[in-house]
C-alpha cells in the first residue's frame, strides 16, 4: 500500500529523558490527581444501566422493568460491562463501573500519545500533548461518572491513533467497537470513513476490508432495536428530542461550560474559547497544505460539537460528550503552537522563536488547567464507597438527598408495586424488586412518544401538569395505574416556575399523604418530596414515618 498526499509526517523517534520516551506513563500521576480532585462527583444515570444487566442478567432480557421491551440505556458495550459488574455484590457496583471508567480514562493517554507521534511531534510536543489530556478536569470527571465516556473516548482515540498511521492496523477493531459505545458514534465512525478514504490514497480492497467490521456491527445494534425494541434508537433520544433552536442555544452553553474557567470569569472563559478556536484554524490550514489525513482530528471534533449543538448537551457535570474529543484537542493545540513557532522562527533570530512557543504552550496549559469549579469534587469528601456512600455526596445538590431519601421512604413497600418517579437511576437500582413508571419517559416510551417537543428538556419529559388527567404524564399513569406517586417539582419548559403538587391528582385517584423537605448538605438548596397513594390503598407505614 503506498500513500501520496495524505500520508501523516513521519514519527519522531522516541530518544530524550525517560519521561519524554514513555509520555503516557509520565502522565499517569498528574491523571491520578486529576481524578482524585474529581471522583467524588456522581451522578445517578449509570445506575439505570445497572438494572437493565441486572435483568439482562438474571432474566435474560435488557428491560427496566422486566417484561417491558423499551431500550432506556445508550450504549450496549457498557451494558455488557455492567452485566460484568452486576454479578458483584450489589452495593458496590458503583465503585466498581467509576473505577473501569477511570482505568479506560487512563488507557487513553497510550493512543493520545501516539496520536501526537502520528502528527510528527518531537517527545517534549508528545508529553505536552498527553499532560494536556491528563490534566483537563472534564475527562477525569467523565471518567468516573458511571457512564460510557471514558470508553468512549478510549475508542475514538484509538481509531484517530490507527487512521493517521501509516499502516492503519487495528482500524476495524477500534471502528467496530466505537459503533457498539455510542449511538452518535455510527456518524462519527461514518463521517471518519468518508474523510478517509477522500485523503487517503489507499488501496480500495483494504480500505472494504477494515470497514466492514463498523458496517456489520451497526447492522447488529439496529437490526435488534427493531427487533426487540421496535425504534433505531435508543428511547432516551425520543424523551430527550428537543427542538432545534434549544438544542443549539443549549449546545452553545454546554460547549462554554465544558471549559475549566467556567463559573470564574466570562473574560477568561472567552479567551479560552478563543485560543482554542484559534489553534484549531492554524492546525487544520497546516495539515490541509502538508499532511491532509491529519485533517481526521479536527473532523473529529466537529462531528462531535455537532452532535452537542443538536442534542443540547447533558445536564451533569464534566462535559462527558465534549471528554471523547479532548485528546484530538490537545494534539492540534501543541502542533498549532508549534506551527506559530516555526513560523516566527522563519522571519526572526532562533532564541525568540523558541522563547514565545514556550510562553504559548504555557498559556494553553495553563487555560486547559483553569480551576475546574463545575468538576472540582474531591475524593475525600467520601464517608464511605458502597452506592449509598457515593450518591450521599454526589454533587447535585437537593438531587442526590432526594435519591437516598426516596429509596428510604419506600423501604417497606412488597415486591411487585408499582411506583412513579422521576428520579429512577439510583431509585430505581435499589428497588429492583419494584415497577418503577418513568415520569420522565427515559426508560418509558408511552410518556416519550406522547410528549411534544414543548415538555421535552434534555433531561427528558417535564410535565407540569402530570396531575391532570388530559396532560401526557397523567394520561399514561392512569393507564399503568400506579400504587403510589413520589413527585418533585416538576419545572415547566417553557416558564420559570415550578408546577404545583395538590391535594388530589389524577381525578381524585390519588391523595397526597406526605411532603418531605429534602436538604442539599450544606443548607444552601431544597426540594420538596411529596408522596400520593392510591385513594382506598394500604397505608405503608414506611411512606409516613420521619
């Protein structure tokens, strides 16, 4: 096989200090600090995954709740991986998925740094790179989050790593696999393809060769959501299928947010997106003249920013949809750098040149290490490590009491009632033996189908009138008729207000029993939990009791 235009620089060898001959390993410890400064923040979502492997597991069916054939899970890898977890004992399978997406977080610095060598850069431009990836708060605090983020981003990279080498071996493992991570993901591997094969001059049997591993395993992911689920995508999607003009003002806000200055100063969260958009533009014009196939990297990064602009993002902390792409990120930021220099060194004496690259490459270090506000949840904050440890000091305010607290209002509840919620991540793993209707139509494809773009947040369905029995939410309870309701305010899309929890709902079926005030640990936030019971139902002590 011979390339011609597209063929990538060649790579530097690898000589120098033994922490610029192993850049990945040398950047493992400012990762570690990076995910100690973060790992305390947990969100609740990848617990959802965890009940559907449990069921996959014990059942032998990817439902939510048994029987119930709607795909409320996003990535069937992770899936498979959390079956895996779920044979563990099941209070700490937590700790168990944050400490796998660490370990896939740190596996990443490996193809990041040969991404680097791939572009032509020396061993210092090689470590700056993958200390870049180390030390950005949003890939350690994705990493941790229970979620596919860091496996993910380890896919992604390693498919960049082989599509910008020469010999590109393993393309079709990393492909294949990337598409089972994600659901964007057939659009990035898709998109990855065509600009391939436009830069490359590759032989065309080959080229068949390696793709048909993406081609076959996206035939698999659809062909059984339509099977067994009935839609191609995943029904998270439906319940978060906002409307355009939202998505891109919240996609636009997400991108901002992504960044480590956000929640510090508009100034240097501005500058920030600046010098990023600035060393992008210098690296794609360098490598369009020199070395198209590297233009892979920044098509990368505009899939994905396409895809949060369209989505409108997510609503936990660390950016986890902006993690995949932090790698490429930081490549195109050490070799526009270094482009800068060298364009300066051509029109000036030697010492000066060399002088301001440093300070350039110190500026976006330091930018890129900004101090993660929005991320910053240190380990230690810990009492403990089972689920309930984590979800106690999770980082989402009245939200994460109102997990705990949820789980022990129910505690005395028999097995086999049926309960609405909106929270059903951590809820619903710890009441497994319970139906759990989800009010936010995630796992539910009744309140998803049925809800217009105008109850959708990209947290899902937010009814503010689920009392009624003409509104989405309600009509779909009074079809499933719930044992009991656990309701929190339910913010209106469209209004900055919250709907109101009244005496009855539904017609009279439902009588409300009990409001708890729910405390965010350090006093400063609140949320109201209140709980209907059927009218004429039993009185479960535990629904009453402080």
């Amino acid at each position: 096989m011979q390339y011609d235009t597209g063929t990538p620089p060649a790579a530097v060898p690898t000589a120098g200090r033994p922490w610029t001959r192993r850049p990945a390993l040398a950047a493992l410890p400012v990762y570690a600090l990076a995910v100690t400064l973060t790992f305390a923040n947990t969100p609740d979502d990848g617990f959802i995954t965890l009940r559907i492997a449990d069921n996959l597991i014990h059942h032998g069916r990817p439902d939510f709740n048994f029987g119930d054939a709607v795909e409320g899970y996003s990535s069937p890898l992770h899936l498979l991986l959390s079956a895996v977890v779920a044979l563990l004992p099941a209070a700490y399978t937590g700790l168990a998925l944050k400490l796998i997406g660490v370990v896939f977080g740190a596996l990443t610095l490996w193809p990041a740094a040969r991404i680097a060598r791939n572009c032509g850069l020396g061993p210092r431009g090689v470590l700056l790179s993958t200390l870049m990836v180390a030390v950005s708060w949003n890939f350690a605090a994705s990493s941790s989050n229970l979620l596919e983020s860091s496996l993910t981003a380890f896919l992604l990279t390693g498919l960049l790593a082989s599509l910008t080498a020469a010999p590109y071996r393993h393309a079709a493992v990393w492909s294949g696999l990337l598409v089972l991570a994600r659901p964007e993901s057939v659009l990035v591997v898709g998109v990855l393809t065509c600009g391939w094969l436009f830069w490359s001059r590759a032989d065309g049997s080959r080229t068949v060769r390696w793709f048909v591993a993406p081609v076959a395993a996206a035939a698999v992911v659809f062909g059984h959501r339509l099977i067994y689920f009935g839609e191609l995508m995943p029904n998270t999607y439906h319940a978060k299928d906002v409307s355009l003009s939202e998505s891109l003002i919240w996609g636009l806000g997400y991108v901002i947010d992504s960044h480590p200055w956000a929640g510090t100063s508009n100034v240097l969260v501005l500058l920030t997106l600046t010098v990023q958009f600035v060393l992008f533009i210098v690296a794609a014009n360098a490598w369009r003249r020199t070395s198209p196939l590297l233009l892979l990297l920044p098509l990368a990064i505009l899939v994905q920013v396409a895809f949060i602009l369209r989505s409108g993002g997510d609503w936990m902390f660390g950016a986890r949809h902006w993690a995949p792409v932090v790698p490429a990120m930081a490549v195109i930021s050490v070799v526009a750098v270094r482009a800068c220099t060298h364009a300066l060194a051509a029109r000036s004496r030697a010492s000066r040149p060399a002088a301001v690259g440093s300070v350039l490459m110190g500026l976006v270090l330091l930018l890129q290490a900004g101090p993660g506000l929005h991320t910053y949840h240190p380990a230690w904050l810990l009492d403990g490590v089972d689920n309930r440890d984590l979800i106690a000091v999770g980082g989402y305010g009245p939200y994460s009491q109102s997990w705990i607290t949820s789980t022990e209002m129910t505690s005395c509840l028999p097995t086999g009632t049926v309960i609405a919620f909106s929270e059903i991540g951590y809820f619903g793993y710890t009441n497994r033996e319970l139906r759990v209707i989800d009010t936010r139509g995630l796992t539910d494809n009744q309140i998803a189908g049925n809800a217009g773009p105008s109850l959708k947040l990209r947290t899902g369905v937010h009814d503010p009138h689920w009392f009624d029995t003409d509104s989405v939410v309600g009509a779909a309870l009074i079809d499933r008729d719930p044992d009991i309701l656990l309701v929190l305010p339910t913010a209106d899309p469209h209004a900055d207000e919250l709907g109101p929890q009244p005496p009855t709902a539904l017609g009279g079926r439902y009588t409300r029993i009990r409001s708890r005030e729910v405390l965010d640990p350090d006093g400063t936030g609140s949320l109201t939990l209140t709980v209907y019971a059927r009218t004429g139902s039993p009185d479960y002590p535990c629904l009453r009791t402080e």
